[in-house]
C-alpha cells in the first residue's frame, strides 16, 4: 500500500496565530524582490543555518503568540535574504504546507526554488516529494523523479527512501528494483529506521522484490531497536488477518504500539471487532479497551470502526441512521477518516440500512472539503460522476477525466472508481486494451467474454499473477489495473 509521508496537519482552516494574508502577499512581494537583488550582490549562499534560524524554527512548533510568531518569521525572512539556504528552505516548506505560518504556495516554491539552485539537497526532497504526492502542489512524477535522484545522489536519506520505495513498488514510477534496492541499503546504512520498514514492507508482501518474510521481520526488528514500532505493527497485522497464531500477533501489536506505532491500537481494535484476537465473545470483548487507546492516542480511523459496528450491528443493534449520526459528529469535531468515510457511505450506500443517495454525498463533500484539501475533493467529485452515470455515452467522459487529469490519478482513485461504478472502471480498460491491440470489442464497460480475456492477460503482469486464477473480477485486480 502506498503511504504518504508524515506531515503536521493542520485541521479546520487556517492557523489563528498566523498574521494576515495580506500582509503576508505584501512582505512577499518586497522580499522576492530584494532577495534577487541582494543574490546578484552576495555571490555564494550559506549552507548552515545560523543559531538564531534554528531557534526561529524550534519557536515555530512551540505554539507561539502572535508577536512570537511575527518575530520568528523576520528572522527566517532576513536570513533567506542573506542567502542562507537552510533558511530559505525552512521559510520555503512552511509557507508551501501552511504547517504554522499561514499558507502562501506561490512564496514558499519560491524559496524553495532558491535553495534548489543552490543545491540544497533538504530543499530537493522537500519539494521532489511534495510534486511526488501532489501535496499543496499539482502532482509532477518527472520533476518529483528529477529532484529526488538529486537529493539521493547528495546523500539526502528521506529522498533515498522514498525514491528507492517507489522504484521497487512501481505504484508512480517504472520498476527498477535494483536500483530501488540500493537506494533503500543506502538509507540503511546511514541509520535511517524508515528505510528498514519500508524495506520490510516491500519483502513482506512481496511488492515488486521476492517476498521474504524473515528477513522482513529482520528489518522490522532492526528499526525497533532504534525506537520504531511501525515496522512491527505492519507484522502483526500481517499474522493478525492470518489467524494462525492470535496470541503472537496481539503481542506484537501491543509492542508496537506502546512503542508509539500508535496505528497499532486501530489494527487491535479492527481484529478484536471481528473475532481475530481468540475468536468469538473472548475477541470482541476486547474492542472496547483497544479503541479507548486509540482514541487517546489521537487516531482517526477509531472513529470508523465504531461507526462500522453501529452499522452492522457488531456487538449492538444495526442502525443506519445512527451510523451516519456517529460520523457526522466526528467529521464535524475534525476527522479526515470520519468525513471520507461518511461521504464514501452516502456515494456507495451499504445495500442495509443506508441508502445511495448522491446528493447528500455531495453536500458532505463541499462541508468537508477544507478537511480534504483540494486534489482530494476533486477526485470525489470525479468518483461522484462515475456512480451517477448509467450507459456507455455518460462513462465515455468520466473515463476521458480519469485518463487524463494525470494530477488526479493515485491508486485511492482507482479503488474508488471500482467502488462508485465498476462499468466505467471496465470502460477505462476496454480503452487502454483497445489501444493496445488486446482488445476489439465495443466500449461499453460490460465485463463480456472478450473484455474480461484482456483483462486476465494484463492481469498476469501484475504484482501476485495468482490471483488472476481466482477471479479476474476481483475489485483488488480491476482497481490495479485502472490505476496503470
């Protein structure tokens, strides 16, 4: 599965410590301005940050006053002016995130840009991943591919591991496992903890390397011992779903998770709600004490899994309109998982005791969007328009959309897509096949004899083929397809 990185999130709009926009637009404008020409004057920029930049920036994440806030920002400001790089990038990745500074897109890529041409390798991943992702940025796989060979070939770690986890995974970029895999050995030797998990990801399912499940686990075990329980819990997870050994699995979690992988909490609660962690009565009564952790530890998803058992009645009575109350109080107090699960739930219906219903999805959609951030809210509307079309005519210009808004496209969207409407997801094949001389039937997005013999075919180059020889309509098989 592929992650994004993790980033500060900011939730319900903007920072109330940031200082107007307006003056923000307007110091922009003056420094943009005077830091050409104090470059064409200075000659070679710093590489170091000085002591005051580095205090600036601790002072940035200490919950300042206003007044604090406004002098942390001069001193970034005047010491990118300078030409100190280090500066330029810290101004650059918290003007383009909005983490704490309020957000202004156009002046941090600027900065940005300017330690780029000084050859800031922090700046190169900062940015390469950001294109990669297409977080505050519209996605750009060549220039996010350029950046972070760049920042690798400086020794920068974070864009060894990422642009190494890609070129194994394949999900954004051409397959170069070799290349992929010394990447990550690099990140590794330089005591990145990250690049062992991500390693033994990849080596556990499998995902574009030889699956080896002990030297996985060897991974694993090598970043807990630098304080990272991500690794393990992804493990436990594995074994949990497995149900071959419970008890080990809800070990490993544990671990995991009073090591800070707090997820872990989640996957706890997900396996006891299911009867995973000893089956039965014994396991569901373990829901209530895993979710409380979760909850305090601050994650999302708790709020998903009680909804899920107020809908399908798990341990209690099964009510629609409860289950979409439950959501909504929690997309409403701020939760991401809560208001994409709700809107998703509204798109899709649950063929019980919640109906479709495309309208209510929508107004979801528009009182969540500022949770979503814009590329997230388009891909909806984009889903949105596949479950509302019903023949062959109204799939054409969805799929048309989906083929070429290449901003858009991730493999999320391409599992949504089968979700909202399976026959547009096989219109979007039967194009790609016809192109590709698989195909000569009508596009009409019906599984037909034909379409489904092409699909089988494309289906043999993917990762796990076996599962070509279960069945080919499979949404996991269709939704990688679609996202090629």
């Amino acid at each position: 599965m592929l992650e994004k990185r993790a980033t500060p999130i900011r939730k319900g709009g903007s920072v109330t410590l940031a200082t107007s926009s307006a003056m923000f637009r307007r110091a922009g404008a003056v420094l943009a301005v005077s830091a050409l020409c104090f470059g064409a004057v200075s000659g070679v920029a710093q590489s170091q940050p000085t002591p005051e930049v580095s205090e600036a920036e601790g002072q940035l994440w200490t919950n300042p006053k206003p007044d604090d806030l406004s002098r942390a920002r001069q001193v970034l400001e005047t010491a990118a002016l300078a030409g100190q790089v280090d500066a330029q990038r810290l101004l650059g990745q918290h003007l383009l995130h909005g983490w704490v500074l309020e957000q202004d897109v156009e002046e941090g890529l600027m900065w940005l840009e300017k330690a780029i041409a000084a050859g800031n390798a922090d700046a190169e991943s900062e940015l390469g991943q950001s294109l990669l992702w297409g977080q505050d940025v519209p996605q750009d796989l060549r220039r996010a591919a350029e950046l972070l060979a760049s920042a690798a070939d400086k020794g920068q770690v974070a864009a060894q591991r990422v642009l190494g986890e890609q070129l194994i995974g394949g999900w954004t970029m051409a397959r170069d496992p070799e290349r992929g895999l010394t990447l990550l050995q690099q990140a590794i030797a330089a005591g990145d903890a990250e690049a062992h998990v991500a390693l033994g990801k990849l080596q556990l399912y499998g995902t574009g390397i030889k699956t080896d499940r002990k030297q996985a686990l060897a991974h694993f075990e090598a970043a807990a011992e630098a304080g990272n329980g991500h690794g393990l819990a992804v493990y436990g997870e594995y074994w949990m779903w497995r149900f071959s050994s419970p008890a080990k699995a809800e070990a490993m979690l544990v671990r995991a998770a009073n090591m800070g992988a707090t997820e872990a909490w989640v996957t706890l609660a997900h396996g006891a709600m299911y009867g995973y962690l000893g089956g039965g009565r014994k396991s569901r009564a373990k829901f209530n004490g895993y979710a409380a952790k979760a909850r305090e530890a601050g994650e999302d998803e708790i709020a998903v899994l009680e909804a899920t058992r107020n809908m399908w009645g798990i341990n209690m009575r099964a009510d629609g309109h409860k289950t979409v109350a439950r959501l909504t109080g929690a997309a409403e107090n701020g939760n991401v998982a809560a208001a994409k699960f709700l809107i998703e739930l509204l798109r899709d219906g649950n063929g019980l005791n919640v109906r479709r219903d495309l309208k209510a999805a929508n107004a979801a959609l528009e009182r969540y969007a500022p949770l979503l951030g814009d590329t997230q809210t388009q891909q909806y509307a984009l889903t949105f328009r596949a479950s509302a079309a019903r023949t062959p005519k109204a799939y054409a210009p969805v799929a048309m959309d989906y083929v070429t808004r290449t901003d858009l496209k991730t493999d999320w969207l391409a599992q949504q897509i089968v979700r909202a409407n399976p026959n547009v997801a096989f219109y979007i094949l039967q194009q790609r096949f016809r192109e590709t001389g698989s195909y000569s039937g009508k596009l009409n997005g019906y599984a037909t004899r034909s379409t489904l013999r092409a699909v089988y075919k494309a289906c043999l180059g993917l990762d796990h083929p076996e599962r070509c020889n279960d069945s080919v309509m499979r949404s996991d098989i269709i939704a990688d397809l679609v996202a090629q």
